[in-house]
C-alpha cells in the first residue's frame, strides 16, 4: 500500500518482554571482550565512562555508533556496529546540540544493557526500522 507514492513505514509496537529486550540487545550471556573492544576501530578510544565535556571530545568516534534504542529524551542507547558493546548515553551530547554541557557516556556489555532495558517501567516498546523507543 502507498500514500502519495510513497511508502509509510509502519511502527510495530512490542510489550517490553526478555524476549523483545533480547531482540535488541542479542543474547545477555554474551560479552564483548576487553581486547575486542580496545582494538575496535570504531569505539577502542572512547573510554570505559566519560563524564561532561569527555563526548564532545569523542564526539567523532560516536557519531559512529548506532543510536538503538531511545530510553527517554536523555537516555539513550547506543551499539557498536563493529564490536557489538553497548552504551548509555545520559543528557545530550554530540556536535548538533551546539556546545552545550555534553553528557556522559557508559560503555556496557550486551547483558548490562538487557538488564537496564528489562527493569525499566515502560508500557510498551516501538520499533522504528532500527531504532526503539521505549512509549511510556
Ligand atoms: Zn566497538
């Protein structure tokens, strides 16, 4: 079906379950090694956790990350595409926003993310091609 020609991707919604939280994040016993990710080429020189000023500074190699799931406006999740780990990316951060106070940035395994998206009280989730979004 089309509307004006074009195609309208249509959001699925998802009850917040393991299930769904393990599409996402893939499966929680795995882990991303501290050699995989110190050779990664995309995030091996973002650090473990970077406080406010530190994402601006590592504004490029994140900018290389996928955004994949938006807990709320300042919580987001980001993955490496390369190496598969995850991170927690609190308030705004990124060129775009124009210097402001940046962020922090927490790098997490596959299983930390599960947990944190798993315990989170939201009625339900929504997938947007590759991006969810957690709807309150
Ligand atoms: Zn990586």
């Amino acid at each position: 079906m089309t509307n004006n020609g074009k195609t309208v991707p249509i959001p699925k919604v998802y009850p917040l379950t393991r299930e769904t939280v393990q599409e996402i994040t893939g499966d929680p016993c795995s882990s991303v090694s501290r050699a995989a990710i110190s050779n990664c080429l995309v995030c091996g020189s973002i650090p473990e956790s970077t406080g406010m000023g530190g994402t601006a500074r590592h504004a490029e190699s994140m900018s290389r990350l996928a955004e994949k799931v938006e807990i709320h406006a300042s919580l987001r999740l980001l993955k490496c595409p390369l190496c598969g780990c995850f991170y927690a990316l609190k308030g705004h951060a990124g060129p775009e926003e124009g210097g402001g106070e940046g962020g922090t940035l927490i790098r997490m395994q596959p299983s930390e993310a599960f947990e944190l998206l798993l315990k989170q009280k939201a009625k339900a989730i929504r997938r947007e091609g590759d991006r969810w979004l957690l709807a309150w």
